[in-house]
C-alpha cells in the first residue's frame, strides 16, 4: 500500500472528509481502530436495508395478471400474461425486472406479500417514521429500528462500526441510535461520519483539530487501510460482477465493497430512487417512470448478488427491501395510482428460501384504497434481527413478533 493512500485511510479516509462529530467521537474512533487491527476474517451474518423512496406499486411489481380485478381497476397501466416474467399460473413479475426474475429462479430472492401495517398512514413522512421507528405510535420516537439493533449490536461484539448507512440523501431515521455513531458512506473512500440527531457540518477549526488527533495516534489503522486497499485493487483489476451505471448500483456496490473489506459492519442501509417522497411516488406516468426504477432495482440486485456470490460471501448476506406503502388497487385519471396500503417485500441472499410467503392478498378487499395486508412488516423486521442477526428482538421492536419462515437452517 502507498504511504499517501495510508495516511489518507489514516485520517478518516481523507482530507476531503467531512466530519459532523462532537467531543465523543475520538474515543470512538480509538476503539474501532484498535479492534480493526487485530479483527480475524469474520463469518459474522449482515443484514442490508434498501428503501424504495415514495412508496412502490406492489401491484405492478408482482403482477396478478390472471386477476380480473386487476385488469379492470388497471385498464392503461396494467401487464398482461404474455409481458411479464412469470413465477407461477397467477403472478409475474414485471417485465423490466428480469434481474429479479433470475434471482428468483436461482433461489436466491423471495417474496413476502401483503405486507404492511393496520390503519395505513398515507403521508410519506409519517408512513416512512411507522416503517423506520417499527412503532405505529411512531410520534416522539428518537431512534430508528436498525439504530436500536446496531446499539444492542455494539454491546455485544467488538465490532468498531456496526451499521452504516451508504447513499448521498440524509442518513435516514432509521439509523438513529441512542448510543451510537453510524457514519454516512459514498463510496469506501469518502466518509461522512454523522452523530445523532442531526447531520451539519462542524467548523474548519474542529475539523483540524480531529485530523491533527487521528494524524498523532495514528489509530492503528494499517490492518484497516490494507484491506480497504485490497478492495480498491479488486475493483481496478475487472475481477468482479458488472454493475449497471446507475446510482442504485454504485451504492450496492460499496456495499460490497465493504462488506468485502470484513471491517466489521453487520447493518447496512441505502436507497433506491431517493429519500423523502422519492421517485416511486408515480402519481401520472407511472408505466415507463415505474419501470425505470423497477429496472435500476433489478439490475442493481442482481449485480449485488453476483459480485457477493463469486467471493463466496453470499451466504453470509440477507438482503431487504421496504417501502413507506403500496398504491391503489385503481389506476387514476393521470395514468398512476395514489398512496395504498399494503406491498410486497423481497428478501434476498444465499440463505434465503425463495418462493413466496403468504398469500397474495385480495383486490376486493381493501384498506385505503389498496391491498389489505395480512403480514406486519415488524415479523419481517424480527425474522431479520433474530433469526438472521441473532439479536433478541422484542427490546428492539419494542413487544415479540412471531418470525416469518423464509430463511434456510
């Protein structure tokens, strides 16, 4: 590795880094440091959260294209049997997501249907605070789920930094944590650590002094730059799956990336089609716009998936993918649909049962408008943390939820 690559990993990966920390943070800093150098190869299971901003149309994305009710509530938007990617005599998938269509048919991708919550919120911000809290009483929550289960994560392992959030939007609540620090990541070289609540800059001054104090103690960062070195080289050298150009992709793969550096982390969380209302909120258009982003997903996924699989970390890997709510059942005058109910999830990995779970729910019988859910989307979220994670997760969730069965033993 050269001198100047390691001084850059040294100082927090780069001059160039901003820091948004207070006083805390240097303790912090010693600690993941010092447990990175002597850290052994990990087998360590990861979980990976990827949110679909503006809330995805499920209808659209598994088609129940032999439904009657379907094709009338639906007459400009809808897919016929001979467009999409069949999984069985009654659903399809959309017929821009062959990439899914293939993980599925390698096992390595199941579905969880009707999945949601009761009384639906249909504002994207409070429905996104339900999802991200896992609290229906979501109001004067200060901690997201995943914050809670890297807090619980962090009191049990040595890992110097276990959850990270990658993406260029705010970090979401999500990851807020009581305890702590969950850096913002764009790519493997470019950090931005964030400390609860909030992310803003801190002055120049503090900045330097924080680099003069990580440049004096030096962190013991060689055993962390050399394997972040590793990664880069593997990325130059061709050696690894093909990711689409799009923004989706790049974060999956410093997913990838990091989760082939082994530094620890278990939680990661990234997006696809952005924060806050987000580019899946298709109110007009929605047939080439949904696609689009339907493509980006499973093309990115796919790649994510492969480039795991040819270092043979995919079984260590379970991927998941949630939105704030489904849409109408009904197609409006504008070509889309409006804020729904429930929708379905994939969960993706090598350990993942594939298939389907649960049935695909009724297109009569509706709760504001969409598919009424059957499955709490927290049974998903207790699968992940105790079955996966093996982190107890009524304290996380806040009361027990029976977990789902789409795991492999």
């Amino acid at each position: 590795m050269s001198g100047n690559r390691r001084e850059f990993l040294k100082t927090t990966i780069g001059a160039s880094t901003l820091l948004a920390l207070n006083h805390s943070v240097p303790t912090f800093l010693s600690r993941a440091a010092a447990q990175a150098a002597n850290r052994p190869v990990s087998d360590n299971k990861i979980l990976v959260m990827v949110q679909l901003g503006g809330g995805n149309d499920g209808l659209n994305t598994v088609i129940p294209y032999e439904d009657d009710e379907y094709g009338r509530n639906r007459p400009t938007i809808r897919f016929k049997a001979n467009e999409v990617h069949k999984i069985d005599a009654q659903l399809g998938f959309h017929p821009q997501t062959k990439g899914l269509w293939r993980l599925y048919q390698e096992g390595h991708l199941g579905i969880v249907q009707g999945v949601g919550y009761p009384n639906p919120n249909g504002d994207h911000a409070a429905s996104m605070q339900i999802w991200q809290s896992a609290s229906i009483e979501y109001q004067g929550c200060q901690t997201g789920w995943l914050g809670r289960a890297i807090d619980r994560a962090s009191d049990a392992d040595t890992a110097d930094i276990p959850g990270v959030f990658v993406g260029t939007i705010a970090r979401p609540f999500l990851l807020n944590a009581e305890e702590t620090v969950v850096p913002s990541v764009r790519t493997i070289e470019d950090y931005t650590l964030q400390k609860q609540p909030a992310a803003t800059a801190v002055p120049r001054s503090t900045n330097d002094r924080l680099i003069d104090f990580l440049q004096k103690t030096s962190l013991q960062a060689d055993a962390t730059a050399d394997r972040l070195d590793a990664v880069l080289k593997k990325q130059k050298s061709g050696n690894r799956a093909e990711y689409p150009d799009v923004p989706g992709a790049k974060r999956l793969q410093t997913v990838a990336d990091l989760i082939r550096a082994d530094l620890g982390i278990r939680m990661f969380s990234t997006d696809v089609g952005g924060g806050e209302t987000g580019a899946f909120d298709n109110h007009a258009n929605q047939r080439g716009n949904h696609g689009a982003l339907l493509h980006q997903l499973s093309e990115s996924l796919a790649a994510f998936v492969d480039d795991l699989a040819r270092d043979n970390l995919l079984d260590r890997v379970l991927l998941m993918t949630f939105s704030e709510f489904g849409r109408t059942v009904r197609e409006n005058g504008r070509r889309g649909t409006d804020h729904g109910s429930a929708a379905p999830m994939f969960v993706v990995g090598g350990k993942v049962k594939g298939g389907l779970t649960g049935d695909h729910p009724s297109l009569t019988e509706l709760e504001s408008g969409g598919p009424k859910h059957h499955t709490d989307f927290r049974r998903v979220y207790a699968t992940a943390l105790q079955t996966w994670l093996g982190i107890d997760s009524g304290p996380v969730l806040g009361e027990e939820f029976k977990p789902l069965d789409f795991l492999k033993a």
